[in-house]
C-alpha cells in the first residue's frame, strides 16, 4: 500500500522537535550532535509513518504568555496541595476518574490539552477516546459532584486558552461565541 507524500513544510515541525528532543535527551546540543540527531530525525520521519501533525497556522504569543504564567501558578499551587495532601491526609483522600469532553476534535489540541493537565500535579490523563475528544482524568482530593464539574470547568478553561493561542479560526470563533453566550 503506497502512502500519500507529507511535503516537507508539513514534516518540519515534527523534524525540529525530534532534533531538539535528541539534543535534550543526550544534554547536548553541539552542532555535530544535533546533525546526527537530524539524518536520524529523517530517517525515523521515512520509515515509520507518522500522521502529519496538522497546524492551524496561526500561534497568538499575546495569549501564550499569560497561559504559561496561569500554568506555573497552577503547577505551583497543584504541587502544594498534593504535599499537603500526602503529609496531612494521607490515605483518607479521595480520588476519581473524571470524563471531560473537549471542544476540539482536532488531535493536536486533543494531546496538548492533555499533556498540559498531566503536567500539573494531582491529575493525570488515563484515557482519550479520540471518536468523542473525551479525556478521562484521574484526579486527587475529588468527592462531590461540585468539585467535578469544577475539574471539567478548569480543563476545559485550559483547553479555550490553548484554543485562543494555537487554535483553528473555527476553534476560535467557537470560543468566543461560547464566552458571548
């Protein structure tokens, strides 16, 4: 079975990050490292078929500065609390897996939104159901049905920033229809 020809414009940003992961990875970024880094890069790009990671063309760093500094708040505030959770209540915490279904049906936001909450301490993505963009969520300190809807609020919340910077026009245009309504 032949496969449709991804253009390089397509391939690049997936090529840049495997070189920069290569370079992370080996903690070191010397131009022969990331040279070797790159031919594997290319080689890994041809012979193990990636789907090509579909961009909206559009990134507002007027949104993204804010939304890093809102992420290290909340990492901050997470790691606090889960401290305080496993010094203070130990085993009486309660825990849940929680459905929240995105907005977004497009799988780089999908993964993104998810990457992001697994990053703060406390939650972590168990699941995706890519058919319904369902993530499902196992999060410490849950009891109440408050403090679920409260989860869905906040993932989605994280899910509209990365939207307003990296999102489709479409996404977007959602969102802001969303927040008028």
């Amino acid at each position: 079975m032949s496969r449709r020809r991804i253009s390089l414009r397509q391939e690049l940003p997936l090529l840049v990050w495997l070189v920069i992961v290569w370079g992370a990875l080996w903690q070191d970024f010397s131009p022969g490292n990331l040279l070797f880094g790159a031919i594997l890069a290319v080689a890994v790009a041809r012979m193990f078929y990636l789907p090509p990671v579909e961009l909206s063309g559009r990134f507002n760093v007027l949104h993204a500065v804010p939304f890093a500094l809102m992420f290290l708040g909340k990492v901050m505030a997470a790691s606090f609390q889960v401290m305080y959770l496993a010094a203070v209540r130990g085993p009486s915490v309660r825990n849940a897996v929680v459905a929240v279904p995105l907005r977004s049906h497009e799988d780089l936001m999908v993964t993104a939104t998810g990457h992001v909450i697994s990053l703060i301490p406390g939650s972590l993505v168990v699941e995706v159901d890519r058919s319904t963009s369902t993530l499902y969520l196992h999060c410490l300190n849950i009891g109440t049905p408050e403090e679920v809807e409260g989860l869905r609020r906040e993932v989605r919340d994280i899910e509209a920033g990365l939207i307003r910077i990296m999102g489709s026009q479409e996404e977007l245009d959602a969102i802001r229809a969303e927040a008028a309504a």
